[in-house]
C-alpha cells in the first residue's frame, strides 16, 4: 500500500479507473468470443472425461486458444502432458506409451503430421474397434514395430493438439479428423479489440511491476491507431509485449519513447523515431521526477497533485504513486540509518 495526502493505492492492483469501460458494440463482441471459446472449453472437457479421444484447435498465433485449453485442464485439475515444437513418430509412441491415461497436449506441431509414422500413431491412438464398456475410458492398441522388436501399449487418455494451420490434405490425416473435434478458431478485427479492451480492463503485471488499467487502455487504443490501414493483424501477444515497452519507458529504462517502441513492433523495423535519450538522460529524468513526486506530497489535493504531476512529466497518475513509494522508501531508509 501507498499513503500519499490522505489517498490510498494499491500499487500492485493499481487504480479502478470507472472512466475505463466497454461500449455496447464491445459487449456484443465479447459475447460472441465467450461462446466460441466455451465451444472450445467444451471440446477439451470432452477429451478430459474420456468423452472424446482427441480435438485440434487452429487458428492464428496470439487469439488465445492456447489459454482456453490449458485454462480448462487446469481448471478440472486434469494431469496433462505438454510437449511443443518439434516430436517424431516415434517420440509421439514414447510418450503414449509412458503416460498412457494422461492428455497430451501437442502445441505448435505442425511438422509431426508430415511423419508417416506419427500419422499412424494418431489414428490408433485416437480410435478403437472395441466396443465401449460403460463406466470405462475407451482401450486403444497402439503399436511400433521395427524389424527388430515390436513394442505396444495400451492407450486410454487424450491427445488435444492446437497449431496455427489446419492439418495438411492428406488421407491419412483426412481420417484423423474424422476421429476427433476438428475447429478451427477465428476472430475478426473488432472482436480481437474487444477482448484487448476487457484485458485493459485489470491492468496487467509486467517484470517492471503493475500497469494500471488507465495506462493499458492509453496502449491499446495506440496499437489500433497505428494498426489502421496497415493490414496489420490484432492479437494478444501485440498487446501484452506493447504493455511491456511502455512499463519500460514509464520506469525510464528506456531511450526511446514507447509510442517508438510500439509502432516498431508494429511495423517490424524503426520509423520516425523521436528524440533518444541517453543512459545520463535517463538518470537525469528519474532523479526530476523523485525529486517533483517528494514536493507533491505535500499537497493534500488529489486532482490538483496529478494535474501538476501530469503537467510537468506528461506520465500517468499511477506512476507518480510509483514515484511517491519510491520517495517514502528512500526516506524511510534515511531515517533507520
């Protein structure tokens, strides 16, 4: 906690900013979101209760699909396996065959469907002839045979896999699908502003300390600005890292300004950057802005304390209670000293 003129802050939950909210034309995208990840919460429940052998979730990187499987596992408190970016044929059988009542999650997989030997793994991993006993997870047979030894398991849990493309046409892959939930998980432009502007909605944690919702909403509404007209994709991972440049420049950790660092990210190579401050500059700049936030405390009005703060700094009121903290610490440390 902050105490600074009779206010109090919570500096790691930030402000709650009531000028911060949706519009009506959010609400009606977020709604469609929600019923499209249900949709997906769904599927992978299904995987967990044994109810299906598996489901695949494409889309583009950064709409979430990721976090609504995972969150869901871990919601039903599901033992799962995870695995990313490169597997055999032969790696996909190891890890069935070592955890065989699990869900395994394969993320980013992509080049394990062009392994004729995974391929096989997956059909029988993912269907069986026998029939359903009731009350029983379905048995599937699953084999690997070299000309040396034959190996084989016995498979009762899951595979849910997510990717950013749809399984390549092939038959064999043609009959996965047919074995499994296949979705495919796309969002438009609005809908993915809608859901930044929800995530706005919390502030959000970075390595540099909280973001206060004020500040994310300031951030999100610069992504749109600068994405319009460029054909520039939305999604969460802008978001998120965009935060991130600007926590950096409010902590003076930075020579750049974020709007710099931000529409770099956006445009993938530097354009129209501002004035550069130096490593001094930037030690000049953090001591001013110490040294203005411990003569503001001594003035009890709210408004009137961050309109001058805001005047002088061009920052946020939070930061200033960053600044305030800061102050009080460096002086509390004085006084035991």
């Amino acid at each position: 906690m902050i105490w600074s003129g009779g206010f109090i802050m919570d500096i790691e939950k930030g402000f709650k900013d009531t000028s911060i909210h949706l519009s009506a034309a959010d609400e009606d995208c977020l709604r469609t979101i929600d019923a499209k990840f249900q949709l997906i919460r769904d599927q992978v429940a299904a995987v967990a209760l044994g109810l299906s052998s598996g489901a695949y979730m494409f889309g583009p990187g950064g709409c979430g699909k990721s976090y609504a499987v995972i969150d869901e596992l871990r919601r039903r408190n599901v033992p799962y396996k995870l695995y990313d970016s490169r597997m055999t044929g032969r790696g996909l059988y190891n890890a069935l065959e070592k955890f065989p009542d699990a869900v395994h999650l394969l993320e980013d997989m992509e080049q394990l469907f062009r392994d004729t030997g995974a391929r096989g793994v997956l059909r029988s991993a993912l269907w069986s002839q026998t029939p359903s006993i009731e009350g029983r997870r379905p048995e599937r047979l699953v084999t690997w045979s070299t000309h040396q030894m034959e190996h084989s398991t016995i498979f009762t849990g899951g595979i849910v896999m997510t990717a950013n493309r749809p399984l390549p046409d092939l038959p064999e892959l043609d009959a996965v699908k047919t074995r499994i939930a296949y979705t495919q998980v796309a969002l438009s432009d609005q809908e993915m502003i809608a859901l930044m502007r929800r995530l706005c909605l919390d502030g959000q944690a970075t390595g540099a300390g909280h973001v206060s919702p004020a500040e994310c909403r300031e951030v999100c509404d610069y992504i749109v600005d600068q994405c319009g007209g460029l054909n520039r994709r939305f999604d969460l991972r802008l978001y998120v890292n965009a935060v991130g440049d600007y926590a950096q420049w409010r902590d003076v950790e930075s020579g750049c300004h974020w709007h710099d660092l931000v529409a770099a990210r956006i445009k993938e190579r530097p354009i129209a950057i501002g004035s550069v401050a130096t490593t001094a500059d930037r030690q000049t700049t953090k001591t001013h802005e110490l040294e203005l936030a411990q003569k503001l405390m001594a003035i009890t009005d709210r408004e009137e304390r961050s309109r001058r703060w805001h005047e002088q700094t061009g920052k946020s009121e939070p930061t200033l209670y960053r600044r305030l903290d800061e102050v009080k610490k460096k002086l509390t440390h004085g006084v035991d000293n």
